[in-house]
C-alpha cells in the first residue's frame, strides 16, 4: 500500500495573504509566467518588424486567452502564424 504524506508533510507557501499553494503547484505557476510573458514579447516583437498596426493586441491580447485555458492560447498562436504577413 501506497504510503501517502499527509497534508502536514506538504511544503506549501503564501504567495498572497490567504493563498496558499504546494510547492508542486507553485512551480507550475511560476513556468506559466515564464511561458506567458515570453508568448507576449516574442508576438509583440514579431508584429512590430512585419509591420503590423494590431501589434500590441496580438503582444497582450494572446496571453490573456490563457485565462479560457492553455489551449486556447495555443490555438491563438497558430491563428497568428497562418494570418501574419509574410516577409
């Protein structure tokens, strides 16, 4: 039988007053930052040298889709990549 550690063996951390997570879970978090900051820029950056007016909505837009869920903002990644302009 699987012994499993109890609730009190858990490392756990206070990011906010009164949430606490898992280090497990922070760890998640902190990537998705990681991943949606680098999302943003690299789309933001991207539209700006093809010349884009929408650049800043595709830069701060997208990320925010994360929100609905990880898939739909890689769906709106592959959005962009068929719509951009090509060089």
């Amino acid at each position: 039988m699987i012994d499993w550690p109890s609730i009190m063996q858990v490392m756990t951390y206070e990011i906010f007053p009164g949430i606490v997570v898992a280090q497990d879970e922070l760890l998640i978090f902190i990537a998705l930052l990681i991943l949606w900051a680098t999302v943003g820029r690299w789309m933001y950056n991207d539209a700006k040298s093809r010349g884009s007016k929408w650049a800043w909505q595709w830069g701060y837009g997208t990320p925010l889709t994360i929100i609905a869920g990880l898939d739909v903002m890689l769906l709106v990644i592959v959005i962009y990549l068929l719509l951009r302009d090509s060089e």
